[in-house]
C-alpha cells in the first residue's frame, strides 16, 4: 500500500508508492504533471517503494497534493496499461494513417518499379491516355446508355397476350 506522512516542518509531504500498485513510469508521469506546482524529490524507500516528496511552489499545502498525486499516479498506471493492451490495435492504425498520409507513388516510386511482360502496359496512375480521351469516353458511356431502348424479351409474349392473341384468330377464323 502507500502511506502519507509529513515530513519536515517547511511544509514537504512525504508519500511512499508501493511499484506494484504505482510502476515507476506512472509515478515519473505524475512527478511531470505536478512539476509545475510542486518542487519533487524522487528516491528509492525500499525494494519495490518509491518515495516522493512534494512542497507546493505556491501558498498551498503540500499535504492537499498528497492526495492528487496518488490519483495521477493511478490514472498513468491505467493509462500505461490501456496502452500496452491496446499496443497492437495502436500500431496498426498508426501504419496505416502515414501509408495513407503518403499518397499516391512517387516518381523514385515509379522509376524503381520492376516492368516485366505481366506489368509493361499497366497504368497505375491513368496517366496514358489524354484528359480529354479519358472523359469524353465517361461522357459517350454515360450517353449510350441513357439512349438504348429497353431491351425486349426474347422469350415470346407473355401468358396473357397468347390467350389474347388467340381469342382474336378464333373472331377471324
């Protein structure tokens, strides 16, 4: 566990941090948070204890921030552990938002890219053709369709115009 206690009478706080509950990182993590408003004194206490020594910079108490300091060293404890956790997930997203940031390859890109039978007539970027070949044929697609009539059946009428159509030839016959 910790414990608190007063040390000196200039106002330092004392505060021994059991390295299970508060590992080293998370304790430096909130050493750093508190060095603004406090002047702090790391040390070894005992195999596996940290001490911290706090003495507010302003005219509060030192003892107020005895409490807060434990409450940071656990929230970077948390933190460190949600980290290394998610260390795989945080990795991957990473790669991917720099591969993305890249954008499209580069001409050293292009130039080291092997061109074999298989590849000679590739065009990664669309860049063989003129913008004007390349849009008018969206445009004639786009045109073509719009044009074609509806496409007609190929299996004969339908059941009900045969019974229509030979209703009729019974009238004439």
């Amino acid at each position: 566990m910790s414990d608190a206690t007063t040390m000196f009478d200039d106002g330092w706080q004392a505060l021994e941090l059991d390295e299970e509950l508060y590992p080293k990182d998370a304790v430096y993590g909130a050493a750093y948070v508190f060095i603004e408003r406090c002047y702090l004194h790391l040390e070894r206490a005992a195999d596996k204890r940290v001490r911290v020594r706090l003495k507010a910079k302003s005219g509060v108490v030192a003892q107020d921030y005895a409490g807060e300091f434990q409450n940071e060293a656990l929230a970077q404890a948390f933190r460190r552990r949600l980290a290394a956790d998610n260390r795989v997930l945080i990795e991957s997203i990473t790669a991917r938002a720099i591969a993305g940031a890249a954008g499209p390859p580069g001409l050293d890109d292009l130039l080291a890219m092997e061109i074999g039978d298989e590849t000679a007539f590739e065009d990664p970027l669309g860049i063989a053709m003129s913008w004007e070949e390349k849009y008018t044929k969206k445009k004639a697609a786009k045109a073509e369709a719009a044009e074609a009539p509806a496409p007609a059946s190929t299996e004969g009428p339908a059941p009900a115009a045969a019974g229509a159509e030979a209703e009729a030839e019974k009238k004439a016959g």
